[in-house]
C-alpha cells in the first residue's frame, strides 16, 4: 500500500486579512483570437508573478484576466500602479479593482481553492465602465492608504457609486495619474 503524504504544506494559510487586486483585461473577451489572448494572459501572469515574487497561493487566475493578494495597503497600491503601467506599456487596456478581506483557503480531496469576498469584490469594481484605464478601491482601501502614509493624500477622487451586474459598489477612482492608462480609449 503507498501512504499519500499531506499536502497541507502546499496551501496557503487558513485564513487571510489582505488585499485583492484585480485585473481585468478589456481586449479578453469570447471573439478574441488565440494567439492574441495566450499573448495577453502570458504577459499578465507574468507580471502577477513578480509582484507576488512567485507564490502561487497569492495567484488567482480568471479568463477575463486576475488577481493576486497581497497584505498591505502600499503594496496593493503599487502593485496597481506598476500592472497599469506595464500593461499599459504593451498595448493591454485594463481595469483594476483592489479591496481588502479575509481570504478562506477552501480544500477538497485533491486541490484547494479560496473563498474570498475581497476578490468577488475587486472583480466588480474592475468590471464597472469607470475601471476602464483606471484603479478603484472600495472605501476601506481609501481609508488604509490615507492612514498608512501622507504620501497617499490627494491621490483619490471623489466617493462613485458603480452598478454592475445590478449591483452597487461604493469606491473611489484613485486620480493619480500614475494609476491610469491613457492607451485605452473610448469603450
């Protein structure tokens, strides 16, 4: 008989207070070509994988683009700001939302996955037409930048209400124009 080894070691943490950002790429759709979306997807998860320096277990693929975690406010904000500009760079309109939750690693008998509010969350403020070329956070984002450091104030809009999928979300567009594509255009 062979024993099976646990692979509690190969998951994340049980539980996780951080921050989801969320990638939707706008060129992603069902009529895009192959090559172009194996180009995009590749360039995406290439730049997730350096902003989590790696770790799968911060790694949440979509088909419309991604997400990641990270655990704090500065790093959320600056991972937007580089994955804005760097798809930006290569022609990849975006979308990005951030919001801060728990995460709930969730396992079945051959894999895990995660439960997580913050990344259903991000997904919707990255769907809503104002996310197109731009970063929004939800309130409680705003709030932790503005007191984590100075240096986020007057970065962030006016409070928006976005509807998507019926449903509205509070956010913020962050104004800055380090955080916003000017290769995007008009939907």
């Amino acid at each position: 008989l062979k024993t099976s080894v646990s692979c509690m070691s190969n998951q994340p943490a049980l539980h996780r207070d951080g921050y989801a950002v969320f990638v939707r790429a706008l060129s992603l759709g069902s009529g895009s070509a192959a090559d172009k979306y194996a180009h995009i997807i590749e360039v995406l998860d290439g730049l997730f994988f350096q902003q989590i320096k790696g770790d799968s277990h911060s790694f949440f693929p979509n088909p419309n683009g991604g997400a990641i975690f990270l655990p704090g406010v500065a790093a959320a904000l600056q991972a937007s700001r580089e994955l804005i500009r760097e798809l930006g760079s290569h022609n990849i309109c975006v979308g990005i939302g951030i919001a801060w939750g728990r995460f709930e690693r969730i396992s079945n008998v051959a894999t895990w996955n995660c439960a997580a509010q913050p990344l259903n969350v991000a997904a919707r403020l990255a769907f809503a037409k104002a996310a197109r070329g731009n970063v929004l956070v939800t309130p409680e984002v705003e709030r932790d930048a503005l007191l984590a450091s100075d240096r986020y104030q007057g970065i962030f809009g006016q409070p928006l209400v976005c509807t998507v999928k019926g449903r509205e979300y509070a956010c913020c567009l962050v104004n800055s124009s380090e955080f916003r594509q000017n290769t995007c255009g008009e939907p």
